[in-house]
C-alpha cells in the first residue's frame, strides 16, 4: 500500500486528508517540520503534503531538505494563503502542486490518483526503456519445429497458466518468453526478466523480493523487488535451476498464495504478475539430485515448451544469418549484401553447438572484419566453421550424389523417429505414401539401419 506523510500543525487539515485518504493509502502525519523529516527518513514514503508555515520554520527550507533525501518524491505544498511568488518559488525547488485551504475532497482525490499513475507510467518507462533491444526481437523461422513452437506459445498466451521453456543454452528460449508475453492481454504491463544464474545466492531475496530500509547492512533506502515492480505483468525466471534450494521454497509459497513481503517487512503485497521460466537443465534430474523441488517443477510446467537447437531445425539457419546480417548492416552502416554459395554451405552444414546465439555473434563477428565488401565468402568465414566442414566439402562426389545421400539421410531419421510408420513418416515429410515407397526402395533404406538414424547428423 502507498504511504502518504503529511506535514501540517492543524489537527484538522491532518484529519480532513486523513479521512479522504485512508481508504486507499496508508496515512503518517507530522506536527513539524523536524518531526516529518524524521518520518520521512524512517519510511518508504511515497508522497509528501507540506504546510508552507510550520512550528519549527519555513516550508520552504523543509521542501529543500525533502528533496536532498530524495528528489523524485512528490510534495504538493499546502498553504492558507494563496502567494504567486511563494508558488513560484516552491515549483522552481521541484513541488509538484501547491493548493490553498479550505480543499476540495474531490480535487485531493483526482491530484494524488493523477500522481500515482505518473508515476506508474515512469516506471514502466524505464523498465520499458532497459528492455527496448530484446523486446524489439523477431523471431525468424522457417522449420516446422519452429513454427509448432510459436503455434503453442500462441495458444499459451491467451491465458494466465505457468509457462517452462526448455532448450540448449542459445536457442531462444528468452526470445519465446518475450514472444508469449506480447501475445498476452499483459503486452502493455512490464515484462521483468531474472536470470538466476547471474544473481549471487546472498542478494537473491532482496533482488526479487525488495526490501525495506535497515532491513540488513547496506539498505539505506527502501527498494521494490523485481516481482514488485512487474505489476500486473510478467515475470521470466530464466534458468531457474539455478534457484538456490532455500528460494524455492518461498517461490513456490508465492506462487501458491499469490502474495510475498520485502525483507524486513510483515506488510503482505499482492502478486499479481504472470510467472514464465526457462531453462536448459533437465530439471527431473535435478529433482532427482534434490536440487530442484518437485513441487515447484509442477507449479512451472503446467505449459510445457520445447525449443529445438540450431542443429535440429538447419531450415532456420540461412534465414537467420541474413536476418542478423540486416540487423547488423544496418547498426554499422556497412555494404555487404549477402553470402556466397559456398559460404552458405557451411553455415548450413555446421553444427552450432552454440545455437542461434552462436550465429548471431559469428554474423556480426564477420561484417566486423569483413563489411566493406559486397558479398561474404567462404574464405571470410572463421575457421573454426571451415575445419569442422572441411569433410563435406573436400571430397569429388558429384552434386547429385551429395543430393541423393542427404535425401537418404533425411528419409531414414524421418521413418526412425516414427517408428516405421510410413503414412507418418510421408505426411511429416510432405510427401504421398507412394513416393516414400518408391524413395525407400531406390535407396535400399532397410529397418536394420534404423540404428544409423542416430547419430544427430540431418
């Protein structure tokens, strides 16, 4: 709940906002200037009223020593005695409004809702504005795998359920997340990611909770957490294997009772946001070590989502290289276009054990060293790509060979992965039944391989 401190020696301008206020905020009042100072510094107070004569000195002078505490805090002056140059003078010193007495009940509510929603906006500004690189993404696709995925994130966002993305470190799974949370009727609240894997296990709490001032060594002023501060919107727990044991549990508390306390504080705040999470460890394993709770696995997954690696969908390379390769001529205003045949070759050929993160570095990596020319070749690749397709590329087969062999290749894990099942099979591939047949038989696949289909390569 907001706090409101108001600084006024008459017990009756106290009590008046008090009764305006109090059913939406929580009300500390103050006699003096010294004494609401001191409230002040003891509080997270989050708007000010201040009577412009006080016991003790000056409301001005008092207004000077608020801002030094902190100068994004509101304070609407209060005065007896409407003066255009006391006015003047306290909105040059950062007041946000200045009203006379008697005050108008309706006019005190409309002021301080008006200021609270300025001020929810400027937070969500800001937030907005840290995110504004990765919530621009695209996600590029052209695999099957790809498009089922974004299929059920789609379905996923119409509603308000628990959301796990697993897949290989690189892959996207952030870029899902954000992709879910623009889908959702959340897209205009905050969308607040956690990467658990970079928060050290002592300021876990504080960083997620919030925490309220003096609540540990160091904590001069209150601070939100991050579930705090997504509101009504997401939140996306990225790796959240990497959640220390003794959080999980307070986690699954939250997520449980939909309410949670900063540390130092008794005061319960509603949790409102969406939870999203991610991660590229097998979390059934690692309930079976005990460092993931199988309780709060349950909690998470209740819409599962799978994300490929690089490896398993190659359709998805060469549209992301020239995506990055846009991106990125751009940002550095440089001429080259595109890649050559060869060059193409071996970025569908290799592996990226780094994922789609892999690619985007070595793209931008290239037209670093590279972007003064027209078209990137072979030779401009690093090589480490070159050495590891050197095989495929070196040897004197004919192009039709090489055609027949992937097309071999890629009909035997497709007939593997459904078991044999050849209408399966044909309708996964796109193709009649009849044509696999008559596929299966030109090139000898017999079900004795099937072992062959295991080897990764596609």
């Amino acid at each position: 709940m907001k706090k409101i401190l108001i600084i006024d020696d008459e017990k009756s301008v106290q009590e008046s906002l008090t009764i305006v206020l109090a059913d939406s905020y929580k009300v500390i009042t103050a006699f003096s200037g010294k004494e609401g100072l001191e409230l002040l510094l003891n509080n997270d107070i989050n708007l000010v009223f201040l009577d412009i004569i006080l016991p003790d000195g000056d409301g001005i002078n008092i207004l000077k020593e608020i801002k030094k505490i902190n100068p994004e805090l509101p304070v609407i002056m209060l005065t007896a005695v409407s003066k255009v140059s006391t006015a003047v003078e306290a909105m040059k010193l950062g007041a946000h409004d200045y009203l006379t007495k008697p005050f108008d009940v309706e006019e005190i509510r409309v002021i301080v809702k008006k200021i609270f929603d300025q001020l929810r906006v400027k937070q969500k500004f800001d937030l907005l504005a840290t995110e504004i690189e990765n919530l621009s993404g695209i996600i590029v696709c052209e695999s099957q795998k790809m498009k089922d995925v974004l299929s059920l994130a789609s379905k996923a966002a119409l509603y308000g359920s628990s959301v796990l993305i697993t897949g290989p470190t690189g892959s996207g799974k952030e870029l899902i997340a954000r992709f879910i949370h623009k889908e959702s009727e959340r897209k205009n609240e905050p969308f607040v990611a956690i990467h658990c894997a970079a928060i050290p296990e002592t300021l876990f709490e504080s960083e997620i909770f919030g925490y309220e001032k003096g609540a540990f060594t160091g904590a001069f002023k209150s601070k939100p957490g991050k579930l705090e501060i997504a509101g009504a919107g997401t939140v996306f727990f990225d790796e959240i294997g990497e959640m220390p044991v003794s959080l999980q549990i307070k986690m699954l508390r939250v997520l449980q009772e939909r309410e949670f306390s900063r540390v130092g504080s008794n005061e319960s705040i509603k949790f409102e946001a969406r939870v999203l999470a991610a991660t590229s460890r097998d979390l059934k394993k690692e309930i079976e070590l005990e460092r993931f709770r199988e309780d709060l696995f349950y909690r998470l997954s209740v819409i599962p989502i799978n994300v490929p690696s690089l490896k398993e969908r190659k359709e998805d390379i060469l549209p992301l290289a020239y995506h990055f390769l846009s991106v990125f001529r751009t940002q550095m205003d440089v001429k080259t276009k595109s890649f050559s045949p060869e060059a193409e070759k071996i970025l569908v050929s290799y592996d990226w054990p780094g994922n789609v993160r892999e690619l985007k570095n070595i793209v931008e990596r290239v037209l670093v060293l590279k972007g003064n020319k027209d078209i990137i070749n072979a030779d401009d690749l690093p090589e480490d790509l070159k050495q590891t397709c050197v095989e495929t590329f070196e040897d004197d087969k004919p192009f039709e060979e090489k055609v027949a062999e992937f097309e071999k290749r890629l009909i035997l894990e497709t007939l593997n992965k459904f078991n044999w099942n050849k209408s399966k099979a044909a309708e996964h591939l796109r193709m009649s039944r009849r044509v696999l047949g008559y596929k299966v038989e030109k090139y000898g696949i017999r079900p004795e391989e099937k072992n062959i289909g295991n080897r990764g390569q596609y």
